[in-house]
C-alpha cells in the first residue's frame, strides 16, 4: 500500500490526540481542506493506526445524496456500536418513520428527556458515551458538511459531553463548502468551534507529487514530469492518482504524461460529490471559456455575483482552476460530459448571447450557437457571419464558414439579409462541394425582390452560369442594374471576365452601368478590360501583358477564379505555356494548401489543357481524371465539358480509344453546348470518331462546332480551331480542295498567330498541297512545333514529313526525321497514325531491333555546328539555314565542311536523324518535359 505524502505532520498530530484520549482526557480533531484533497485517505489511514490499537472505532460518513435523509449519519454509529438492539431498532425506524419528532437535546445542553419517546437521540448519545467506560472510543465522521442536520444535533451533544470521557470525536470537512445550507452551518460551526484541534490539510507541493509518482512509476519518471503531473492538478492528490493512472495505462514512459479516462473519470467524481450548484459553474466556466468571470458566469446561472467568486475560489483550492481558467482543456471537457443534452443547448445559446453581448470574438460567440442547435434569434446573424468571415479569409476553413451561415440563414427574418446571407453560404460550399452551392434553391429565390445586393452579384451570378441558367444571371444583373445598386468596376470586371471564361467573348455581362474601359484609372480595371477586349481582337503583346497584369494582382478566391483562368487561357492563345504552367501550378498548390478541393478541380482542368497543348497526353489524361475526382459530376455544371474533352482528347492520343468512348458516356448537362466548354467537347469527340474511322461523326462535330463559334461571334482558332479538324475530315473524305480551302482560311484568322496553331495548321495544309509543296511546308511547321513545344503535334508533322522524303525520293532523309518521329512519339507517349514509320526507320534489308541510342558523335560538335546541320537535316539549303540563324551562306559552308569531318559524313544526306532535337526550341522544350 502506497504510504502517505506530505501528510506526515498530520497524522501525528491525530496520534497525540489519541494518546492523550488513552490518558481520560476527551478531543475533537476537525480535519479540513479543499475537496478531493486527501482528507478521508488521512482519516482511513489514522483508523488502521486505531484498529492496531485495541481501540473501538465507529465509523460514518456523510453524503451528498443522504444529506436529507434524517438521523442517516447516527443510525450509521449506532449501528456499527456494540448497543442494546432494541436502541439499535428503534434508531433505524426513526431514520424512515415520517412521524419522528427528534429532541432538542444537543440545543439545551444536557440530556433531558432522553428516556422519552421524543429524546432518541439523547438516549442513543449516552449510549455511545457509555462505551468509552471501559475503553478508549474514536467515533470519526467524514465529509461533515453533508451531515444531515439531526445528526449534527447528535454528534454536538457527544462533543459537549466528551471531555470527561475516553473519547475522540475526529471530523473531516470541506471548511469553504460552498453554498451550504444556512441551518446546516450554523450548526456545523458550532460543533467545530473551539476548543478543538484543527489541521489544516494544503495542496500537494511539486516535491510531494513527485514522491507520490515515484511511488508507482519510479522515481525517473517522477523526475521528467512531476512538474507538468503538478501544473495539471494544483497538487490535488485525487487528481494526481489519476493520471498516474492514466499514465501507466498508456504504456509510454519516455513521452508526456497521458491525460486519458481515468482523469475523467475522477473530475466528475469530484463534481458528482459536490454541491450541485458548484458542479453547474464549473460547467458554466467551461463553456465561457477564457472568458470566465465571477460577473458573467453569474449571469449565465442566475446567480449573486459574490457566491460565484466564492465558488470561483473553491474550484481553484481543488486544483481545477488556476487564475479563474481551467488548468487543462481536459478537466473542461470532462465537466461538460454528463451534462443533460437539453440543459447544455440552453446553456450554450445563454453562453453565446452573453458572450456576444459582452464583446467576444465572433468564432466564440458562432461556436457556441452551432453547439446549441436551434434557431437563435436575429441578433445570432452578425456574429455567425463575420465568424464565417473570418474562417474563410484568416483559416481557409470553408466547411467551418458553410456551417455558421447555414444556421444564420435561418435566423434571418429580413429577406435582403437572407438574400446576401445565402450568397455567402454558396460561396463558402462551393470552395468544397460546387454541388451544394449549384443546388441552393434560395439561389434563383434571391432574385425576387429585394434580389442580391452588388456585392454579392459575383456569387449569385457564378453559380447561375455554373448550373448553365444564363438567363437568369442575366436577370440578376438587370436587376441590380434597375434598382438603387450599382457595381463599381472591379465587380464588373470580375463577372465579364466570368462570362468570357464560360461563354467566350461573345459579348459583356448585362447590367453594368458603364462598361470597363482600357484607359480606366485602376491597373487591375484597365488590365481587365484590355484581357476581355483582346481575347476577340486578338493582339497577342496586349494580351499577354494583360493577363499577366491580371494573374499577379488577383488573390485566388471564388470571385477571382474566373479572372484567373481567364488569364491562363489567354497566355494559352498565345503560347505562352510556360509561363502559364509556372502560374497554374502555384496556383493548385494555393488551393491545396488553403483545402480548396472546388478550387483544385478548376484550376487542374486548365492544368490538364495545358499539358495537352504541350504534347503530354499522358499528363493531360491525369490531371483531367484528378480534376474529375476532386468532385462529384453534379457539382461541375456546364463546366465538366472542360475536363471532360481533355481526358477524351488525351486518351485519343495515347490509341486508349475504348477508354474515350467510356467517357463519352458521361454526357454533360444540356446547357454546356451553350459554352465554350461545349465546343470543346465536340471538338475532342470529333477527333475520336476522326481516329476510329467515324470520318462522317466527325464531319458533324465539327461542323457543328463551327456553326455555333460563327453564330456567337467567337471565331477564334486558340479557341477551337474548327476549320483545321473540317479540313481533316475532308481529307478522309477526299476532298483535298475543300481541305485546302479550310485551313488556308485558319490561318488568316487573326486567333492563329501562335507558334503552335500555325504548325497544327501547315501540317494540314500540307496534306492537301501538291508532292512539291509538301516538304518546305511541313518544315516550316516543325519549326513552329519545336518551338511551341508540342510533342504530340511535332511527332505528328515529323512522321509526314518523312512520308514527304520518301515520295520526293530521298528514303535517307526519310529515315532520319521517322526515326525523330518514332522518338517524338515514345518520349510523349503517343500514338502516330503512320504504320509506314517503322519501315523507313530501318535500313533496307534491316531485322526490327531495339531502339537507337543517341549518337555520341554529337559530343564534338560545338553549339554553332549543331544549329546548322540540325537544319541541314531536315533539308534546308545553305541560303536557307544563313537567313534562319542569321549568318551567311558562306559561314553555314564552314560549319557543315567542320560537321562531315567530325562526324564521319560524306555530306547531308548522311547526317543522323539525333541531330533533329537541336533545332531551336528543343532544348527549352526537354526542360519543360
């Protein structure tokens, strides 16, 4: 058994009390000190002393529970006292017997009356005095202030009556009992007053907590954490026991003391065995939290100011408060876990008004409202928004903000507040779950009058064009346009450049007092408004320094999305695609960062365009399939064309073609044909049917496809060169002549000037051109492909280029730019529709083997040397390579003479196709892969 700590002093005291009891002279010990703090342990400790003694010992304690229960405490010593049984019987029938009028005997001083019906207590007094004729008597009582009032009668009689006898009255108390009851006091004041001995039992000091430890966990655990084991429990020993407890059952004695069930379960002990009003402001502390107060917990239980402090203090002595807070967020927890579920919803909604109306921080006041449950009334509204507020620009927190305005959508009474209030709401659900925010049926109610203000136009209008009611966004902005709003330009920026993501640059928003202008004050305004007029006037240095205005001076939000994607697609058009790639990636990582999941999605579908236009399929099909799982097919809207047809795109070129139909099968809302992502997607279906030999689906796609850019007036190639795909098809078809005539026309366009689409665009036209025209302009498109970047494209135009060697009779050459067509298409993972590439790859006469490895030959040439016979590779005459690198024919004569003899040539039909990657572009375009 574990020996007593820090309370040596103490039990010796009692032992001198006994002594001098042996010796005739009878003593009352008051044992006190603040609950839980090892009273009854020094009290049971003291009766085995007693036991080993020879004495006789009765016993009793008094309980929360029993207080009222009359003469419970005496009928416990009469009943564990060797006395007559008929005493014994008659005490025991008292204790239920409704009709007992107990004595006044312990008041009067003496023992009258006590051999009347009316003086048991009496009678039962003398009885027990009796005892200690023959030998010494110790008759201990613990827990005195839950002693029912009849016994403390009782037990005042023996203690007037002691001195002369061999006799030790010990009681045990909580001195500062809080809210006691008056008669009780009195009472148990006089029977505690002097002359009596009192010890006075203190916290445990950190000294005493680690001996304690050390007794059960050895002392060089004590040693680590007897400071944090003190720090927890104000030296309380209930406490410490307990997480020792805790301590041995988590099994870890290198890491931090445990604080698990067993620490619970001893602070509710402790509450359970307290005054009820003193275990309601130790709940009442835990809800208001830091802010606790003798003046605020007062008012959440109705009770005096002055009773609150005291309780205050006497929470502090049993080691669960320090300085009015709680020493461990576990004690809070625990005092609030049995707390009934209806009490605890109305004392958090008290908690929350309180708190609000004293000035506390909205997320004290929105947490406790959420807690509660219920609807609180109108007064909940600001403090749930701004807590909203504040968890999604400070934490990021989107569910958290989704939550405090769901519920301050149903205080509100106003219907413009509850307008703005469900704007919000389908802002903050739609960073996670666009599905919740697209299905806001409040959404379309907002529209009716008083309708959405100006500054939640953006949110209201977003989600409309997300779920494809273009109309009704329209009527949104109408509205506000007729009533007293008025969108200031940012605000209208924003939305136009909304509408152009999703619809194209078809026209502006509608509503807008003036629209934005290029020469307009604000840089954000002006660069906006140059994006969205360039998008379809096409000049790409004003474009491009547009959108890189736009990307650097807008924080990623919900508001802002649609101007950044914007802005990545238009660096897109003009092919800019590092440049967008650079900013699209740090842009998903923002949103994964701030647990955006919306954000990740939209941002990954724009990311998985990107790769395809860089020739990485298999990177593109990734991202697109990510962007896809990140939400639910419902929560995309009209938007899920996008990532739909780049997944459809990416598995076309990798010949995954039952993949891509599989996709297909997921067919978008019927609202997205009436998008740019609905071109898209016939776009990407059109080039699956064009690669399984569906030419005449495909003719219809993009046909379609054209007809639908000419009526909104976007006729813009970066967008969807439809022309180009028709031409394709007629090419299937036969009709080289059409096929010319459509992309000749492509390539007028002013949307056509980027390196990539101009490539894409010879490579075709080539197709339908004469065996003549075929070479110059299929090298002219891989040079525009290198340097766009395109691997898919340029192994595309390299395997047609080689085609065009063969037919001009020059199968050397041919070998070489199939064999770079080959390597273009294993590096991106492509497939090539060119079963004839592999013949002329090999060498006539030549067995199939594995594939070549770079020449190492190239090692000796300079930079210069390089440039040059990479052109002269792909044919290029020596006027021709001079005016591309920008020297003379005479110093391209030099360079090539230095090139044969380093490599071992007789001339330029003999270079190596690995001399094909040095053309201008490759390197930058390996870094990028």
């Amino acid at each position: 058994m574990a020996t007593l700590v820090e309370r040596e002093d103490a039990l010796a005291t009692l032992r001198n009390a006994y002594e001098e009891c042996e010796g005739g002279r009878g003593r009352t010990v008051v044992v006190s000190g603040p609950p839980a703090g090892g009273r009854s342990e020094l009290l049971h400790a003291f009766c085995d002393h007693v036991l080993g003694s020879g004495a006789l010992l009765l016993m009793a304690a008094g309980s929360r529970p029993e207080r009222t229960v009359r003469l419970g405490v005496l009928s416990q010593l009469v009943h564990n006292a060797p006395l007559p049984p008929d005493l014994v019987r008659r005490v025991a029938e008292a204790v239920v017997d409704p009709a007992f009028a107990p004595d006044r005997a312990g008041e009067r001083g003496g023992p009258e009356g006590r051999r009347t019906g009316t003086g048991l207590i009496g009678e039962a007094c003398e009885a027990l005095l009796r005892l200690a004729e023959h030998r010494t008597v110790v008759i201990a009582v613990d827990d005195l202030h839950f002693v029912d009032e009849e016994s403390l009668r009782a037990l005042l009689y023996l203690r007037r009556c002691v001195r002369p006898a061999r006799t030790l009255l010990l009681f045990t108390e909580w001195a500062d009992v809080w809210c006691a009851r008056s008669a009780s006091a009195a009472l148990r004041a006089e029977l505690t007053g002097p002359p009596y001995r009192r010890i006075r039992l203190a916290p445990l000091t950190r000294d005493g907590v680690a001996r304690l430890v050390a007794q059960s966990l050895g002392p060089a655990r004590a040693a680590r954490c007897a400071a944090t084991y003190h720090r927890l429990t104000g030296g309380n020993p209930t406490l410490v026991r307990a997480l020792i407890e805790d301590d041995a059952a988590a099994g870890d004695p290198g890491g931090p003391p445990a604080v698990g069930e067993a620490f619970d379960r001893a602070v509710l002990a402790c509450l359970h065995r307290w005054e009820p009003g003193l275990a309601a402001l130790a709940r009442g502390v835990a809800l208001l939290g830091p802010r606790a107060s003798a003046r605020l917990a007062g008012e959440l239980l109705g009770s005096p100011p002055g009773l609150v402090a005291r309780g205050l203090e006497a929470l502090g002595e049993a080691g669960l408060l320090e300085a009015g807070r709680f020493r461990h967020p576990a004690v809070a927890a625990a005092v609030l876990k049995d707390l009934d579920p209806a009490e605890a919803h109305r004392l958090r909604a008290r908690t929350a008004e309180l708190l609000y109306h004293h000035g506390a921080v909205a997320e004290e006041v929105a947490d406790h409202l959420v807690a509660a449950g219920g609807v609180p009334g109108p007064w909940a509204v600001a403090p749930l928004r701004e807590a909203a507020r504040r968890a999604l620009v400070v934490n990021d927190d989107a569910r958290l903000a989704a939550e405090y305005l769901g519920l301050a959508r149903r205080c509100c009474r106003d219907e413009h507040e509850r307008a703005s209030v469900t704007a919000e709401l389908a802002m903050a659900r739609w960073r996670t779950n666009p599905s919740a925010a697209i299905r806001l049926t409040p959404l379309r109610d907002a529209l009716s009058h008083p309708g959405p203000s100006a500054r939640d136009m953006p949110v209201v209008v977003r989600n409309l064009l997300w779920r494809g009611d273009h109309g009704e966004a329209e009527k949104a902005l109408t509205l506000l346009h007729g009533g007293n709003g008025r969108l200031d330009a940012q605000t209208a920026a924003e939305i136009d450049l909304t509408y152009q993501w999703i619809y194209g640059p078809r026209r502006a928003a509608p509503g807008r007092a003036a629209p934005a202008r290029p020469d307009a004050a604000d840089p954000w305004t002006r660069a906006a408004a140059v994006l969205g007029a360039r998008l379809h006037a096409w000049r790409r240095d004003e474009l491009v320094e547009s959108a890189w205005h736009l990307l650097r001076g807008s924080r990623l939000s919900e508001t802002s999305l649609g101007v950044l994607a914007t802005g990545l697609i238009a660096l897109t058009y003009a092919d800019e695609l590092d440049r967008a790639v650079a900013w699209c990636d740090s842009l998903v990582a923002e949103a994964v960062r701030r647990r955006a999941p919306a954000w990740r999605a939209m941002l990954g579908s724009v990311r998985a365009d990107l790769a395809l236009r860089q020739g990485d399929p298999a990177a593109a099909g990734a991202y697109a399939r990510t962007a896809l799982d990140l939400a639910r097919a419902q929560s995309w809207g009209v938007l899920i064309g996008y990532p739909l047809s780049t997944l459809v795109l990416a598995a076309t070129a990798t010949g995954a073609y039952d993949e891509a139909y599989a996709e297909l099968e997921q067919m978008p809302p019927d609202h997205t044909f009436e998008t740019v992502f609905g071109l898209r997607y016939l776009h990407a279906r059109g080039h699956l049917h064009l690669a399984t030999d569906r030419v005449l689906a495909a003719y219809t796609d993009f046909t379609r496809c054209g007809d639908l850019m000419r009526e909104w007036g976007v006729d813009i190639p970066a967008l969807v060169p439809w022309r180009g795909d028709l031409a394709q098809a007629q090419l299937r078809l036969g009709n080289r002549d059409a096929a010319r005539d459509l992309v000749t026309a492509q390539l007028a366009r002013p949307g056509a000037i980027g390196a990539r689409l101009r490539g894409i665009s010879r490579r075709i036209l080539a197709a339908s051109a004469g065996r003549g025209e075929r070479v110059p302009l299929l090298r002219d498109a891989v040079a525009d492909l290198r340097a766009s970047g395109d691997r898919l494209e340029l192994a595309r135009t390299l395997a047609d280029l080689s085609r065009a060697h063969q037919e001009a009779g020059d199968p050397a050459r041919a070998r070489r730019t199939a064999l770079a067509a080959a390597g273009e298409a294993r590096a991106g993972g492509v497939t090539v529709r060119t079963p004839d590439v592999l013949d002329l790859v090999r060498e006539p006469g030549a067995r199939p083997g594995p594939p070549r490895t770079p020449d190492d030959r190239l090692a000796a040439l300079s930079d210069a040397e390089l440039r040059v016979a990479a052109q002269a590779a792909l044919g290029y005459t020596n006027r021709e390579i001079g005016t591309r690198l920008h020297i003379t024919p005479s110093t391209v004569e030099q360079h090539l003479t230095r090139v044969y003899r380093k490599l071992r040539v007789g001339g330029r039909r003999h270079l190596p196709a690995a001399l094909l990657p040095c053309l201008p572009g490759a390197a930058d375009r390996r870094q990028a892969v």
